[in-house]
C-alpha cells in the first residue's frame, strides 16, 4: 500500500510574502481603528462600548445563575445594554466613528488570522491506499439526524455496493457494541457506522480491538468527528465513496473508564443537566431551570481534577476531548486541527461572579475564569460516589476517580479518497507575534515554530 501525507511545514516564499503583507496591513486596520476613535473627539464616550459589552456579559451571569426578579434584571441588562449604547452614539453623533473603528478592528482581526494561517500550515494525517473490503457492515440508526438514513436512502445504496447493513430497533434498546461484535464473528472486515457520535464511539471501540478498519457516515445531528474527518455533512451519502475508493488513515481513540469516546467527555454542568429526563423534550428551560444550582454550587457534584501534573480545582465546566480542538468563542469548542496528535484537550471554566462574566466577555478565551492546556491523563474526582458524565452527548453515571486517557493511533479509520477535508482553523490572534511578522524581525522558520508552540499552549 502506498503512504501518502499532506503537510505544509515549510511554506514557499509567497506565502511568507502574503503572511507579511497582511499583517502589516492588520496593523494599519488597527491604527485606523485607535484614528476613528480619536478623531471622534470624545473618545470616552466611544469606549462606553467596551463597558456595554462588560454588562451585557454581567447581566448574562445574573440570568443564568439567578431565577425570579435577578433573572429578569439580568435578562434586561444583558439586552438592554448594548442598546442603550447604540443610541448614546446615534444621540451624539457618534455611530459614524463607531462603525469605521468597528469596521477597522474587525477588518484588522480578519487579516492577522490570515497572516497566522499562512505562517503555519496543518499537519496533514497519513493515508494509505486501502483494498475495497470484501464483507462490509454498516450499523444504522434509523432515527438519527432527524431521519438522514432514509432521506438520503443509505440503507439502498450501501446494499448496492456490497455492504450487510444493521437498522437498529431502537424499541429494544439495542447494543451497537455487541451488534459489531457478532458482525466480526460472522466475518466483517469493515465496520461503519452511520448515526451520532455516541454510536460511532461504541462501533469504533470494537473496531480498535479487533484491528479491523471503520468508517463513518455523517448521518448524525452535528457529526463533530465526521466534520474533523473532512467528510461531507451535507451529503451523507457520499461517505459511501470509502467502500470503493477509499483510503486508510490513523487516528487516536479516547478512552474513559474503560469506555471509548471519539469527541469530547463533559463533566459539570452541561452533564448534570443531560442528566435531567426533560431535557430530551425542553433542553432550554430545563438548562435555566437547573443552572443557578449548579453554579453556585448547591447541586451536583464538586469536581477536581488532575491533568497530568496540573491541578484543577472545583470547574464548574470540564471538557475533555480526544485531542485538543482550536478554540473559537470562549463557551464552546470550535474543531480539532488533527486527531493523530496522541493527546487530550482539556478546558476548564469557573465563573464566580458577575465581574468574572464580564471579563469573559472582553476577553474571551484568555479570560481567568478560563484554564485551557493538554495533557495524555485526566483524572476527576468528586466528593460524590458517582459523578455525571456526557460521553459524545450521551449521558453517563461514572464510579469515582474517573481516569481519561488517549490511546495513540488506535483506529483505522477508512475515508473516501476525495472528500472536501477539514478547513484549518488559525489559532488566537497574538498581536506580538503579528507585529513581529509586519517588522520582518523574525525569520519565517523561527516564526513558524513559535506558532506550532503558540498553538498547543492555546489548544
């Protein structure tokens, strides 16, 4: 079989020419943005934006961890803020100057994550040349994604190309796990599966032990782990294209006490509320319902946790996730740049006030109240026996210590030849390593390393 791999770890001079032009034209943006404001004159009035910004994160806090009256003062707080400074800028004459230095600061990010994402491509994820299999199964959920099984009619045009196909019967409360064993017993050599991403974990642990190859079809609500394949999650359909031309890739499997996982696992507050039997039919009210316990500690369980050496006391929110996704907004995970790295990402988040949710909502990610590293071992403990868990969505009650670890490319993992891949998402804007770029003080190659270490500390 022939090895193939696509990395960009030396970029050619162009792109080392656009990665400094743009930055030195996101430093432009920038000045143009400190100009709008002072050219306004009233430049106090114009960073009332900011403080709108910190009450609105303020007011969101008191929403969430409130209920009655400080729920609906917190409610109009976080509306009403914002508002009320767009009309102290159109009542001053202001909303000109506003637009052109918002314009100029968002113009400004856009071109210094460009910079960043030419100054260092993603590592690319070894394939080989794979034999169609010969006694394909595919396990499907009939139900899941809202029914892409049949809108899509895999279950007619994977029979077409050879595959035994599994409909779960899902009144009888099946075990994909043991339905794929008793696939291998019979003779598969390709186990797939095409429902959510609690069911690909379960299917994929089988296919690790038993060093048999697994594919994915994206038939299920949001396909995280299809999306980081760089399959298609608009046509599940055309995942199919792996049983007849496709290649062979090596990915890491999480594991968490003993369980598989493919994505991420959730302690804290989102999995005491997937806990919760309303929350199938009301996710919004019984999420506002349970949330000011949870935050303030008086339901479920306190959590600590060790990543590796580092300590982890009492978050509120723990994500652990089968390695480290790039963050995009600081209340959720954005996608992982590689699934081969043979580590966790692990994200930590303690909010304890109304001032801590507003320096969340200036500074986002890099806020306090935010801990975000990697590790190869996570361990949680909880002053409970048990301790709540969301397992890729599904929800769990774990004996205490849970152990969390990351088994090195543990699964082959069979993926259409042409499929459209996964975008690369840039790391956080650092304004020292773009000033350096526009200032040409740093050669490409050093750049360049400096961003591979920038991007695992931001990971």
């Amino acid at each position: 079989m022939n090895a193939t791999r696509t990395t960009h770890e030396t970029p050619q001079d162009g792109s080392a020419a656009e990665a400094r032009t743009l930055a030195r034209i996101a430093l432009l943006c920038l000045a143009g943005a400190v100009v709008a404001v002072i050219a306004a004159g009233q430049w106090f009035t114009l960073l009332l934006g900011l403080a709108g910004l910190a009450l609105a994160g303020a007011g969101l806090w008191w929403a969430l961890a409130h209920r009655g009256v400080a729920r609906l003062c917190g409610a109009v707080l976080a509306l009403g803020a914002p508002v009320a400074v767009l009309v102290l800028y159109a009542i001053s004459g202001l909303w000109l100057f506003a637009v052109a230095a918002l314009a100029a600061w968002f113009t400004a990010l856009a071109c210094a994550r460009s910079a960043l994402r030419r100054l260092r491509r993603p590592h690319g994820m070894h394939s080989r040349s794979a034999r169609p299999p010969r006694r394909p199964v595919l396990i499907m959920n009939p139900r899941s994604g809202g029914g892409k099984v049949g809108k899509h009619s895999l279950v007619e045009r994977a029979e077409a190309l050879g595959a035994r196909v599994i409909l779960l019967d899902l009144e009888s409360s099946p075990d994909p796990a043991e339905l794929a064993r008793q696939a291998l017993a019979d003779g598969a050599d390709l186990l797939g599966v095409a429902g959510g991403d609690g069911t690909q974990a379960l299917v994929a642990g089988v296919a690790a032990a038993h060093g048999v190859p697994f594919m994915v079809l994206s038939a299920g609500t949001r396909n995280h782990f299809a999306m980081d394949l760089g399959l298609d999650r608009e046509n599940p359909a055309s995942g199919l294209d792996a049983l007849t031309d496709g290649v062979e890739i090596r990915v890491d499997l999480g594991d968490v006490a003993g369980r598989p996982f493919v994505n991420t696992v959730s302690f804290g507050a989102y999995a005491d509320i997937v806990q919760s039997p309303e929350y199938r039919d009301a996710k919004a009210v019984t999420a506002l319902d349970r949330l000011p316990d949870l935050l303030a500690g008086d339901a479920g369980a306190r959590l600590a946790a060790t990543a590796d050496e580092e300590r982890l006391d009492a978050p509120q929110a723990l994500l652990v996730s089968n390695n480290p996704y790039i963050l995009t907004d600081p209340l959720g995970a954005g996608r992982r740049p590689r699934l081969d790295g043979g580590e966790l990402g692990v994200v930590a988040v303690r909010i304890e006030g109304a001032a801590q949710a507003a320096e969340l909502a200036l500074r986002g990610e890099r806020a306090s109240g935010i801990t975000s590293l990697t590790s190869r071992r996570v361990v949680v403990e909880a002053d409970e026996e048990t301790i709540p868990v969301a397992v890729d969505g599904e929800a769990l009650l774990l004996p205490q210590p849970v152990v969390c670890t990351v088994r090195p490319g543990a699964l082959r993992v069979r993926v259409p030849r042409h499929r459209p891949g996964a975008p690369y998402v840039a790391p956080s804007v650092d304004w020292r390593r773009v000033v350096r770029l526009a200032l040409d003080r740093t050669p490409f190659q050093t750049a360049e390393k400096t961003a591979e270490n920038q991007e695992q500390s931001n990971a």
